[in-house]
C-alpha cells in the first residue's frame, strides 16, 4: 500500500520551486525583472514623501557562470523615504512582506518585488544582500542578509550602524545574480526610457556592465497628488472579506458597521441598504450568523443605491504630465492626450489615460507602437495578449485618415487600486467590459484630435502647392499681359502675392 505524505511549505519556498510564476523564467527575464522590481520599489519610496524620484542602477559583470549565463552585482541607489531599522530585514528577506496591501493606488500588487529579486540571487549566487537604508534620521542602518527559504525568515549575517552626517535618507540595495544582459539589453533599455516617459519628474541613471551611462533627465518637478488609502466598496466586498471586518470591528449595531467600514456608505445609505437586505439596523455586526453573512453580501451585489467610488485612492498622472514625458521622450511632430472619467470595475476604481504621438522621433514600423502602462508600471512582454493591443487592432484607423505606415505611438495607461493583470507576472490586462469600453473611447478621442491635424497639415500642403503655381506662372501672365496691352512696365504682382498667402494663411 502505498502511503500518501502531507506537508506544508512556506510562502518562499513556493516561490523558489516555482519563480517563473513571478516572471523569473530563464536568466535574460531574471535580469530584466530584477531591475524592473527595485526600480518600482523606488520609485514609490519616493513618490511616498512627494520628492522627484533620483534612482542609480548599476549592474557590474562579476564572472561567467555557464555558456548562457553570467554572474553580475545589481545596485539599486534611490532617495526615498527609506525603511524603519525593525523593517529593513523582513522587507527583502520574508516573501509576502511590504507596505503594499492597502486599499490604495500602488505599483506593487503581490508583496514580491524586492524579496523575490534578492531570492532569486540567493539561489543562483548563494551570495548575501547588502542594504543599506535610513529615514533621514541621525543613523543609516546596514545588514547582510539571507533568506531562510524553508521557514521564510531573514537570517542576518552582519548588522551596523553609522552615523548620518549629512543626514541622507532613501534606501541602497545590492546583490549578486546570475543573469543574460546581452539578451535582456533591448528590453532593460526600453524599460528605463518608458519608464522616464511615464514618470516625466524622476531622474534614472543606470550604468551597464560595459560602464556605458544611460541618463534619463526629469523634465520637471510637478508630481501627481498622492493616492489616499481608502475603504473596501461593498460592490467589491466578498464573504471572507466581510468576515474580517465582523471580526475585528467595535461597531455594536450595523447601521454603524455599513457607515464606518464601507466607502461612500452614509446614514441614508446604509438604512435603506438594510431595510433592502431585511436586517435590522440595531443589529450587532458580531451576532450575524453564517449564512447571514452569505446574504448579506449577495444583496450588497444586487442592492443599486450604493454610490460609486471616488478617484482618491488613485493618482493619475494627468494629462499635462503625460504630455511632458511623452514630448520628452519621443519628441513627436503632434500629441494628443486624454484622461478619462473614473469609473469602476466590480467595486473597484480605475481611471485611464490614452495619447497619440505623431511623427518626430518615432519610428516608421509599418505598424503602430504600443505603449502600455499599469499604475506607472511599463508592461513591455506578452502584448498580443493585452486588451489595449485588440482594441488597437479591431479599429478602423483609415476613418480618421490614419494608416499603419504612418509614425504614430499610442499611449494606455490604466491606474486602479487593483489593475485587473492576467497572470502574477503583471504583463498584461484582462479584458474586462468596463476597461475595455473606458480604452476604446479614449483611442477614439485622441484618434479624432490627430484626424484634425492631419486634415490642417493636408490643407496647408495644398495651399502651399497652389502658392507654388502661382509663384510660377503669374510673372509669366503678367509679361505676356504687358506685350498685349503694348505697355513697358510690367504690373505689380507682388502685393497680388501677398495677398493670396495672406488669405492662405488666416485659412
């Protein structure tokens, strides 16, 4: 007979059996999303305080570690908020540990980041991770640490403190991995200059293994409002959910619970929502019984009176800062941009962002460039899968004068406390109803403003043509004429030309 083994495995011992699901597929995704992972962190450690992001990467060839591979020492510098002394060794070193599970716009989603990056390192290395970190305070805390894979804690090989002269806040990060830079090269390098379109007010420097120095400039210093925390929607809310609130909650009756724990639920709301879902309002929250619980968040589905979400939670970028990223970075001849209304998906907020870029330093593909972003997040893999990429797909461009050999770039970027992505890689978004609807009208809008341009630009091409013929041939009329009418002088036909491009100009 055989005998069946049961046991339990820790959340980074998942991870290190199966780190594709994290995007660590082979060695040149392993680079590239190691990067991509600590960048965000830092970005965000910035955006924290509302500073203009200054993050360093440098990434520097240690040795070869097979045909495919080599070894490299990542180096991740930024100017952030930096991380509480008790935080510093959980935060890279426990998987599922981070100050991203709010109910807020983030551009971490799983609590993996950092930690998976540094995990990754440890089982291709068997190296420690240096951090260095501070609050601004008067110490800058250091550790060497490991993970211990099998109990997901950190093991800290050396701790110490300095002095903080010149009282320097933010957080450094560096380790070794064994990656692919020569074939994740393309992607890294579009990453960071994406990256510095959608966030136009960071500074990114990164220094590559062949000392190259690539710099990514801040166009300005303006930053979009910070997103505020903000409370679970009851269209969003599911049993589990509504569970947790009962359990930990001080309200005695549920008029009270409805109004405290829910968004946008007032004194008017919740009474009409309970006379509708037949509960008493004096009802404690702590009294309801299991299947009560069950209908209560079915009627929550159905009830219709609840408000919709406000935008506080997110921060889009705006349409003024996209247009300064997108003219920093690309340089087109005309941009369009559009930000949408928010709207909500299964109670939870988003807000999109669509623009155009014509011409300038845009390439001629044959097809359209596709930039996609997610709460600032470039998503450069598995675009075919991506709802923006249908969407772009299915509209007839033609309509708007607008052909695929034209240099044109289109810009989506969706913000949501919770972007609706396919897989934990983050690559792409699913094709909810509600997005899909808020990007196909945004393509539409900005595809009109860019059908306005080229309609001016094909007049005035063929006013100045008209001009051009006249420029020619009149001072011909005019000599012919002054034979025929057996004159010397010829007339003025100068004032007649300016009078022409006059009209063609106010036209």
């Amino acid at each position: 007979m055989v005998t069946q083994t049961f046991e339990e495995i820790s959340p980074a011992d998942f991870f290190y059996r199966n780190r594709d699901i994290a995007g660590f597929t082979n060695p040149s995704r392993a680079i590239f999303a190691s990067i991509r992972e600590l960048v965000e962190n830092s970005l965000d450690a910035a955006e924290y305080v509302m500073i203009p992001p200054d993050v360093y990467v440098r990434l520097s060839y240690v040795g070869e570690a097979s045909p495919e591979s080599a070894i490299y020492k990542l180096r991740v510098m930024d100017n952030g908020s930096g991380i509480p002394p008790q935080h510093i060794p959980s935060a890279f070193g426990q998987v599922l540990f981070g100050s991203k599970y709010k109910l807020k716009q983030t551009r971490g989603t799983f609590g993996l980041g950092g930690t998976m990056s540094v995990l990754y390192g440890q089982i291709t290395t068997h190296q420690p991770a240096f951090i260095a970190s501070s609050t601004g305070i008067s110490k800058i805390y250091m550790y060497k640490i490991m993970i211990d894979i099998q109990k997901n804690r950190p093991l800290i090989l050396d701790r110490k403190i300095i002095l903080n002269k010149e009282r320097w806040r933010g957080t450094v990060i560096e380790y070794s991995l064994e990656g692919d830079y020569i074939r994740a090269m393309p992607k890294i390098l579009e990453y960071l200059k994406q990256t510095a379109l959608v966030n136009p007010y960071a500074n990114i420097t990164f220094v590559d293994p062949r000392g190259r120095l690539y710099k990514f400039m801040r166009a300005t210093t303006k930053m979009p409002p910070a997103p505020q925390e903000t409370l679970p929607h009851p269209y969003g809310v599911d049993v589990e959910t509504l569970q947790r609130l009962i359990r930990f909650t001080r309200c005695n009756t549920m008029q009270e619970f409805m109004k405290t724990h829910f968004h946008r639920v007032g004194e008017l709301t919740a009474s009409k929502f309970l006379t509708f879902a037949e509960i008493p309002a004096s009802k404690s929250p702590k009294k309801l019984k299991r299947e009560e619980i069950v209908r209560l968040v079915q009627n929550m589905k159905r009830f219709k009176e609840f408000l919709p979400p406000d935008a506080s939670c997110l921060s889009p970028l705006g349409e003024e800062l996209l247009r300064t990223g997108i003219l920093k970075e690309l340089k087109p001849e005309f941009t369009a941009v559009r930000q949408r209304k928010p709207s909500t998906y299964s109670g939870h907020p988003f807000i999109v962002e669509v623009a155009i870029a014509y011409g300038g330093n845009i390439p001629q593909k044959g097809d359209f460039i596709l930039y996609r972003f997610a709460n600032r997040i470039p998503l450069l893999y598995d675009e075919a899968s991506d709802v923006s990429f249908r969407i772009m797909k299915g509209i007839n461009w033609r309509r708007y004068k607008i052909s695929p050999d034209m240099p044109i770039a289109i810009l989506v970027h969706i913000c949501s406390t919770k972007v609706p992505y396919k897989t934990v890689g983050k690559e792409f978004i699913a094709d909810r109803p509600e997005v899909k609807r808020e990007i196909l009208n945004g393509m539409r809008e900005v595809a009109r403003d860019l059908q306005h341009f080229l309609s001016r630009q094909e007049h005035v091409e063929r006013e100045r043509k008209r001009l051009g013929v006249f420029s020619k041939y009149l001072p011909k009329i005019a000599q012919f004429a002054t034979k025929l009418a057996g004159r010397q002088e010829p007339p003025d036909i100068k004032k007649l030309l300016d009078k022409v491009k006059t009209i063609e100009e106010n036209e």
